[in-house]
C-alpha cells in the first residue's frame, strides 16, 4: 500500500495567525533569529540560490495569485513528501503583504536555517581574494558588498567584529541572495588577521592615510586581503597597523572618500583585473 500524501494545509488568512507572528518577530528582532537559528529570505529567485547552496528550508509561505499557479505548484510538491522537507504554508494577498518588506513581491517568503560558519570552515584556492569588513553596521552595504563578492568573484567574505547580523533580512535582499553564494564568516577581528597571516594571504587596508599609496600602484595577484572599516570611522588604528599595506582610492573631487560598498568594489575589481592580465 502506498503513504497517504499529507492534505494541503488550510490557507492562511487572518493577520493575526501566530505563524505570521512568528515571522514579523523573526523581521525585526535579531536576538530572535540568533535565539532561534533562523533567518527570512524574500523571493523565488533568492530562495532557489539558498537552496542551490544547501540551505535548509524551515517553513515557505507561498501566496498564489502573487507566484503564479507554476512556482506554487513547485514548491508546494516536495511539502507533500513524508517526510516533509519543509513546512508548506498558502496565505492570502493581505496576510503575505503584512510579511512582505520589498516592492512588487513576487508571493514567496522562506523561513531558512542558518548555518554557522567559522573560520575553520572555510575551503580557500591556492591564490584567494578575500574581501574582509571590520564593524560593518549598516545592512545594505554588506549586501552590496556581497553582490561584489559573487560578481567579481572573491573567494570569501569576513567580518571582523559585525555590528549588524550576517543574516538580517535587509542584507538578504541587498545582496541578492549574494549572501548564499559567498561563504561569509564572522569573528573577532583579531582572530580574522590571525587566520589571513596564518594563511600566508597579504593584507592591504583601505585607509586614509600619509603612508598609502595608490590602488592601482599595489600587487593585488597573489594571496590578497582587501581590508575595509566602517562607514564613519574607517579601520581602527590596531586593524590598520597589523595590515601588510596600506592603500587608497584617490579622490579628484571635494569629498574624501567613497561609500564603503563601492570602495568594496573598486578594490576587488582591481584586484581581478590585476589576476586576469
């Protein structure tokens, strides 16, 4: 005799259901997603890389009319396994605009397990480029640093000392789902320059400083470090010291500095161009 297929679970339409709850804690509340393990990804594009990249899927919320009959029918099907991979739960148009944070959604938000990374973790090339933050606070510039890191491409992305969760869902959305496709570590800042020299990878810090010197002027071809700080303070003087090098983006205008993210970005290019020629 064959299993019975689990019934379609009952569609999801009161704003006050205590699974929607559960996931606008989960949106606002970053000691609840560490608590927990958890973390929301918006998006079927978004979610496909999650799952490419073997991130587990704890519960979907899927909306219909928003999805389309084909993606819902997709992502719906594995739910009905036994076991069940993952929680499949429809919710109206009303109930999924409440869990929706971005524009135009396209009608799927995933609950995702986390997974936790460390340094030790991490499976490097013989020649890598790393990108490495020290306090990066603001979420969208991890993202756009992240969709750097997959575009270029770096071979990883460490955060010395975060100030905002690796896994806010505001850095999921910025990132594109770069998060997922570019292992990403955080640790203490010191443990990160440990790791890097233990490697042999040579570490060149971003800074304005007396002693930098041109971007381009550096050799970014071999075992390569792109060291970046916060948006207002820059590198801490610590951080700054126990880098190999020191470069700088030079400015020709009024202002003295780019946005984090695309200094991000101007590095690593370089750094590929360097390795391509």
């Amino acid at each position: 005799m064959y299993a019975a297929r689990p019934a379609q679970p009952d569609r999801i339409t009161s704003l006050h259901n205590p699974r929607i709850k559960e996931v606008l804690r989960l949106q606002e509340k970053s000691a609840e997603r560490r608590r927990q393990g958890l973390t929301l990804v918006e998006g079927y594009r978004e979610l496909t890389n999650a799952r490419q990249a073997g991130w587990a899927v704890a519960t979907l919320f899927v909306c219909e009319e928003l999805a389309g009959a084909a993606i819902t029918q997709e992502l719906a099907e594995p739910a009905r396994l036994v076991p069940r991979p993952y929680e499949y739960l429809p919710v109206s148009t009303a109930v999924f605009a409440k869990l929706a944070v971005r524009e135009r959604s396209d009608g799927v938000l995933a609950v995702l397990h986390t997974p936790r990374r460390t340094l030790a973790d991490l499976v490097l090339p013989a020649n890598p480029l790393i990108i490495v933050l020290e306090a990066v606070e603001k979420p969208g510039n991890l993202g756009a640093i992240l969709r750097t890191a997959d575009a270029a491409p770096a071979h990883a992305v460490l955060v010395g000392d975060p100030r905002t969760d690796l896994y806010n869902p505001n850095v999921i959305r910025a990132s594109l789902g770069g998060i997922f496709t570019v292992p990403t570590v955080a640790a203490p800042m010191p443990e990160v320059l440990a790791f890097l020299q233990e490697k042999g990878i040579r570490t060149f810090a971003a800074a304005l400083a007396d002693e930098a010197k041109p971007y381009t002027a550096s050799r970014f071809d071999g075992p390569t470090a792109l060291v970046l700080g916060t948006e207002a303070d820059g590198l801490t003087p610590a951080t700054r010291q126990a880098c190999d090098e020191t470069v700088i983006i030079p400015m020709r205008g009024v202002l003295d500095s780019l946005n984090v993210s695309v200094a991000a970005a101007v590095l690593t290019f370089e750094a590929v161009r360097q390795r391509q020629g």
